[in-house]
C-alpha cells in the first residue's frame, strides 16, 4: 500500500489473523513457552521486531517486559508473539492515562488478559475534590481530562465521596510538574461548559484543591445508542421493506426513537421525529431489560418501506425521553444530526459481474515490472546500493507493462490489476498529489490508454487501483486548506483536528492526509470527476480499492451507484484488512474483497507445514460468511506481504502446491507478479527497521537464466485447467475428507462434478469407500482432468486413487454416481 507500510500496513494484517488456527489459549503452566515477544502500533513497539521480549516469572508463571515507554493518551494496540507464532483474535488494546514507562504482563493461561502498569514512581501528588452541578444525572460517571492523558476524556474516572455530588482524584507526578486539565461525563460532547482550562502542580505536601463545575456543555441522554447497521435483510432488494434495529443503553427513561431517510442520494437530516430532509420513520421500544446498577438495555425497532432497485437508502437515527429534552443519536452518540453517523445500504438484486466469477488475475507492479521507457527513469539511482535502490523508482513503467501483456496473456490469466500510477512522490503511487494525472515516471494518460485497448484487443479486463481514503500532503487541495485553512474551499475536504498541523490521516502517518469522504463536496468531487476519468476516458474494467474500510459505507453506496451507473459490468473489490465481519459488511456495497484470512492459511499450511485442517476450518467459514455473489480475490503474495516462496524457505514445490489449491479452491485467484517464475526475496525482510516492504517489491526478472520455466510452465497448466473447468470457477464447493496432510473436496456444476485431492505428505493410496463412507462403489470411472489417459475404475465394490507426495490430482466423475453418505 504505502510508504511505511512495514509498520503500519502489518497491523491491518492482524486484524485477519482471527482466520487462522494457532496455538490454544489455554497454554498451561507446565508447558510455558520459550519466547514471548511484545509487538505493537505505538513506538518504541512496532509490528515487526523482537525487539521487545518479555521474560519469564517462574513463581507467577507469568511474562514481564522491561519498561516500556507510552505518551499518555495515545491508543496502543498490542499483541503477543509467543514461539514466533501471532496470538489468535483482535488486538488488544491499552490507552496509558499519563506518559511515562509501562511494564506489559502476559499471562500464558488468559493469554487475553490486558495487565499493564505504570513502572515509574513519582514524589509529588495532588487531589481534586470537584463538586458537580445539580443537573448531572445521577448514573453518569464524571471524568478528567489532562495535558497528562492528552486530554482524552474516557480514560480517568473520578470516585465519589460521601458528600453529595463531590467527587476526587488523588494524581501523582514530579514535584513542580504544572499540568492542566478539564472536568467531563466521559466524553469530550459532555465536558463541562468552561472555555479556560484549570491547571494544577504536583507537589510533594500534595496540596488539595477544591473545585466547581457550574454546567456542562450537554448532557447524555443514553449511555450508548448503537446501531451498527443492524438492518434486514442486508442486502434488500426491491421487495423487502427493511427493519431497522438499535440498542440502547440507558438509565433514565427512553420512550422514543426516529429514523431518517433519504433515497435520492442527499443527507437525511432530523431530530425528535421531525425530518428536516427526507422522511421520518416510528423507532418503537421492543423490549426492555434490567441489568445491574440500574442500568437498562432498550431495542427499538422500526422500518423503512420497501423501495425500486438501485436506489441508495440513508439514514440516521435518534432516540429520546418524551417528558425531558434533547435526542442522542446512534452510532456517534451526538446530539447534532450533522455530526451523526450517516448509515446506507443499496437497493438491488446484488450479483457481482459474470466475468469477474470467471476471472483470474495477474497484479503487475508497475515499478517493478518491466522498464520500457530508459528515457523516464529517476536519474543517479543506478549509482546507489541495490537495497537503497529498493526504497526508490526502480524503473518500472507503463510502456514496459504494454511491452509484456502478451507474456501476461501468455500465462492464460484474463485480468490484469495495475497498481496506482498517480502523480506523487513515491514510486509505489499509493500518495496521489493528482487524482487524474498519471505520474511522469510511469508515462501518461494516453500510454495508458494504448494500454488498456491493446489488452482488450487481446481478450483481457484491466482493473485499477484506485486510493480513495487520503491524498499525499503534497496535494494542491491539502497544501491550500494547509496554508488558507477555513478561507479554502477545500478546508472541510480533510479533517484538521488542529489546524494547521494535526488532522486525521492513514494510521497517524502525516504524509497520508484522510479525504474527508462524508463531506459531500469532497465525495461529488472523486464520483463525479475522478471516478469517470479512470472508468470512461482511459476505459479500465473496475477497481481495487485501496483501504475501503477507510470511507463511509455510505460513502460506498454512492461510490457503487455511480460505477455501475457509468458500467453496469465493472468489478470493484476492495482491501479490508479485517476479521470476516468486518470484510463481509461491504457485501453489495463493493462485488467483492481480498480474502486475506486464506492468505495467511495458505502459507501457514503449505509455506509453514502446518495442519490442512486449518484451511478446512478457512474454507468453510468462508462459505458460512460471504453471499455467493460476493467474490472473495485470493492470493498467496502481494506487495503488502512477504513473498510466499520466501516464507517456504525457496521450495518451489510448497508453492506449487499452493498454487494448485488456490486455483481449485472458491475464489477469484490472483498471482502477484514474478511469483510463477520463482520471484522472492534477496534479503530477510526481518533483518531491517525500515522499508521491509522493499523486498516483497523486487524487480520482476526477465532474463530466461533468472526464472523458473518450470514452475511458469505449472502456472500455465493449473490456470489452463480453471480456464476449462467451468465446476473450478464457479462450481459448488463440498469438502469430502481432511487430515493433517489430505484435503479432499469436490467441484461441482449441474452437468459435472470434479474430485480434487491435495496431498502435502507422503505418497498414498486413497480408498474412496472410505472417504466417502460407502462399502461399495460400483460401476464409477474417474478420469484425470489433467491426463486424460488416466483413468480409475471401482472393481468389485472398490474405489481407491493413488496420490503422490506433495501433489494433487483432480479427477472427474465421468461414469457412475459418487455420492457421499452422512
């Protein structure tokens, strides 16, 4: 994705880590590990090294590390790595409430557990006695936010004292140390109305110091209004009326709720049941449930009628006590609808593109293709060493991508995926500085076209990679708004937090502005300009999107409205990096969505020789997620990971075998560029702090001596066999058998089923009766779909195929019936 990625971009890899099998997280005392490393978002940590080990307490059978230091406030997200292997589920998370040296302990039997605490010891204090106005609610929690904890206001809770709405906090520091600070209710929407923060200096007497909050700047109607687009069906179509569902976490009275809509692409807007654009919906109290401390959870349940096919439905929501006053939204918790959450979905009969089911993919690099064009090179970087080299343009451009498509066609793939070629400072393109002009290094618009005809003209599709979540901070719309702040036009086409220097960007990285996509001038800027550019003028068959869970999903819906406006047949899938939830969120939003969870199964099973029940469990809980229509792009490699034959340690036929079953598997396969010739890596990406990427980046190497002819001439036969194999592409899937190092499972249409068998051990002989639990099979033939001379024939009653090691086999029922019996 982009640059930095080494640290960055492996955290969004973790998400995914949630699909795959790892070792139990209920490890026990006598059987500890032997190494325990902290990784994680914040420096000094970070997602790579073993810089961080922790070490082993015998007599609590726990892991400690040394003092790690935090700045107060910043969000870390953590996780183990315990004998080189990631531990299983989402990222932990921890939030320090001042800075200062946190000691991380790591419990092997509730690996989960969040112990951290802070190491230093300070000889100043201070207390805070506030009393509060009588207006709070009885139920709220007051809170305090420092320049300590970076003025979060979730983090530091007050405790009450026995005196009626007096509430304390006993801090500690350095003596002398001045911090400054305001009161809350747990959110900075409700801190107390007091324009000049107070301030306060440790000391070591510790000094107490008496305040009074006399109002605050709104007060919470609800604990928590959350929605989390619980809509049914989820994919509507032009049938359904659709019903909406919130909970409510509440402890005063909630007896009412709304839900605003549109269908003709604007904001809905509205509040206490009176829509201001769109039109308002009843959200009535279903169901109410004591829980404990008085709090109560509440579903309100309304609905939006029933609505013609594409057209796009958003929607906020609010709910609200009838007798009091104010409204809180769901999700953000607002109390402005212009600051509510802008839930979507798009009314259709969702199907994804018939070619895209059948496609296979090659994803070309650009600048690391093939250099077509001496002439548009960065100059001096020859003279540098190759791994700084590796940082830098390498050369790569379109003329060498339009040079080479007939080697592309050639490997028998019918989709080429090129990566951006935005105008931006670096060579990987994901830091657009023009959205609409392709950057000098790489040609231009009308190579670009030549390009894209040329490979139609030879049968093929071209995708692009388009980046919708953030611009370089060398875009002219960011360095205005930088510059000019409110007085531009494009001031509230980024997020500036504090103008001019701090506003939202890709994961902290300041070079990586967010668009912000919810500004609707920004989101009719890239559907109605950029988006045409890519699609009508250069004529490209759909898009990778880079980041998609980054923008809105109804910034997806309009995003889908429009490409499918300009052509009905393009493919758009994008990169979710995240748990299969999340992933499957944006079905009939996007047509499909990297399967990066199978990603990180296939090099556990095959690079790594780990249990081929770990793909079973992916395979099938990929078919339980995803609709059918939502195409999952499988791959082994890409440009964000390392290459595959590097993780299996250079064996090709670890990768051939891989290869097989990814394009025998469900799926939309993708091959990154070099890897059918035997492409890796010329050093341990581990080995540095920096740039790791670069060396899953390397030169696609064109000389016949630098590529494994035999492993491209496998590529073009698996992709031959998908090619012909109509059951391979699109066929039902049903798993037949699986063990440690067999995994068998049928490809199947209404005209023919296949049986395809994947063998990571030994040679064996495999008895059908067995796998499909028949004592007899008579009267079936199975022919080999890769030789077709070889047949296998039951005798009397018997069924048996013989597998060599490390080898697959698919075979087609081409007499009899192979059923198999539950």
């Amino acid at each position: 994705m982009k640059r930095i990625p080494a640290i960055f971009i492996t955290l969004l890899m973790i998400f995914s880590l949630s699909n795959s099998s790892f070792k139990s997280s209920t490890a026990q005392a006598e059987s500890t590990y032997d190494s325990v490393v902290l990784r994680g978002s914040e420096s000094p940590l970070d997602w790579n090294s073993n810089n961080h080990s922790l070490r082993y307490d015998e007599a609590d059978d726990v892991w400690k590390s040394n003092p790690i230091p935090l700045v107060g406030g910043k969000k870390l997200e953590f996780k183990y790595v315990y004998d080189g292997e990631w531990m299983p589920g989402d990222n932990l998370t921890f939030t320090p409430d001042r800075d200062g040296n946190y000691i991380f302990t790591f419990y092997p039997t509730d690996e989960r557990k969040v112990d951290v605490t802070l190491a230093d010891e300070f000889e100043g204090k201070v207390t805070l006695q506030v009393t509060l106005p009588e207006s709070t609610p009885e139920w709220v929690t007051p809170t305090i936010a420092t320049s300590l904890n970076g003025f979060d206001y979730s983090l530091t809770p007050l405790e009450k004292t026995a005196e009626a709405r007096v509430w304390k906090l006993d801090l500690v520091g350095h003596p002398g140390e001045e911090f400054s600070y305001l009161y809350g209710l747990g959110s900075e929407r409700y801190k107390e109305a007091r324009t000049e923060k107070r301030t306060a200096t440790f000391s070591k007497e510790g000094a107490i110091i008496e305040d009074t909050v006399t109002e605050w700047s709104a007060i919470p109607i609800a604990e928590s209004v959350t929605h989390n687009f619980n809509h049914k069906p989820f994919l509507p179509t032009n049938n359904d009326d659709v019903k909406i569902t919130t909970m409510v976490e509440h402890y005063g009275r909630i007896d009412a709720g709304a839900v605003y809509f549109t269908i003709d692409g604007t904001a809905p807007e509205g509040k206490r049941g009176e829509a201001a654009n769109g039109e308002a919906a009843e959200l009535t109290v279903h169901s109410t449930e004591e829980k404990t401390n008085g709090l109560k959870v509440s579903t309100l349940i309304g609905t939006i009628p029933k609505q013609d096919n594409q057209v796009r439905v958003k929607y906020k929501l609010d709910v609200w006590n009838t007798g009091g006053e104010g409204t809180q939204f769901a999700d953000t918790n607002s109390f402005d609808p212009k600051e509510a959450t802008e839930f979507a979905y798009y009314v259709d009969q969702f199907t994804s593109p018939k070619w895209a089911k059948n496609a296979s993919i090659y994803h070309v690099f650009v600048d690391r293709f093939r250099d077509g064009n001496e002439g548009n090179n960065e100059p001096g970087n020859e003279d540098l060493p190759y791994d700084e080299r590796l940082k830098g343009w390498m050369g790569g451009d379109l003329a060498g991508v339009k040079e080479k498509l007939d080697y592309i066609k050639g490997l028998g793939v019918n989709t080429i995926w090129i990566s951006p070629v935005f105008e931006g400072p670096y060579s990987h393109g994901y830091h657009p500085a023009d959205f609409k002009k392709i950057d000098d290094h790489f040609g231009d618009k009308e190579l670009m076209k030549q390009l894209i005809d040329e490979a139609h003209a030879k049968g093929m599709k071209v995708v692009y990679d388009f980046v919708p979540n953030h611009t370089s901070d060398q875009h002219p719309f960011f360095e205005e708004a930088k510059a000019k702040g409110e007085g531009s036009p494009y001031y509230n086409w980024y997020t500036f937090t504090e103008w001019p220097d701090k506003y939202k960007s890709f994961y902290g990285i300041s070079e990586l502005p967010e668009l912000n996509n919810d500004n609707y001038e920004t989101r009719e800027y890239i559907l109605n300009d950029v988006v045409p550019f890519w699609l009508t003028e250069l004529d490209f068959d759909g898009f990778r999107l880079d980041h998609a869970k980054g923008p809105s999903y109804s910034y997806w819906v309009d995003f889908r409205h429009k490409v499918k406006e300009i052509n009905p047949d393009a493919f758009i899938f994008g990169e979710v990096w995240d748990r299969r939830e999340k992933i499957n969120s944006y079905a009939g939003k996007l047509d499909g969505a990297l399967d990066f969870g199978l990603s990180d199964t296939m090099v556990n099973v095959f690079a790594k020789d780990q249990s081929m029940v770990e793909l079973s469990n992916t395979v099938k809980a990929n078919l339980a997620a995803y609709p059918h229509e939502y195409l999952m792009v499988t791959f082994l490699d890409n440009h964000d990971k390392p290459r595959f034959l590097f993780e299996a340690g250079g064996d090709v036929e670890k990768l051939k075998l891989a290869a097989a079953t990814q394009f025998t598997l469900p799926g939309v396969p993708t091959i990154y560029y070099g890897t059918e010739v035997g492409l890796s890596q010329s050093k341990d990406h581990n080995l540095v702090d920096e740039w790791k990427d670069r060396y899953f980046r390397e030169m696609m190497p064109w000389k016949e001596e630098d590529q494994n002819l035999e492993l491209k001439a496998f590529y073009q036969d698996i992709i031959e066999l998908r090619n012909s194999e109509e059951a391979l592409r699109t066929g039902d899937f049903k798993e037949i058998h699986v063990n440690d190092d067999l995994y068998t499972f049928e490809r199947a249409t209404d005209e023919k089923k296949l049986l395809v068998v994947v063998n990571k051990g030994d040679g064996v002989e495999v008895s059908l009766n067995d796998l499909y639990n028949q004592p007899k099979i008579n009267k079936v033939t199975l022919q080999n779909a890769r030789n077709k001379k070889d047949k296998v024939k039951s005798k009397k009653g018997k069924l048996s195929i013989t597998i060599e090691a490390k080898t697959f086999a698919v075979y087609e029922v081409v007499k009899g019936k192979l059923v198999k019996a539950e």
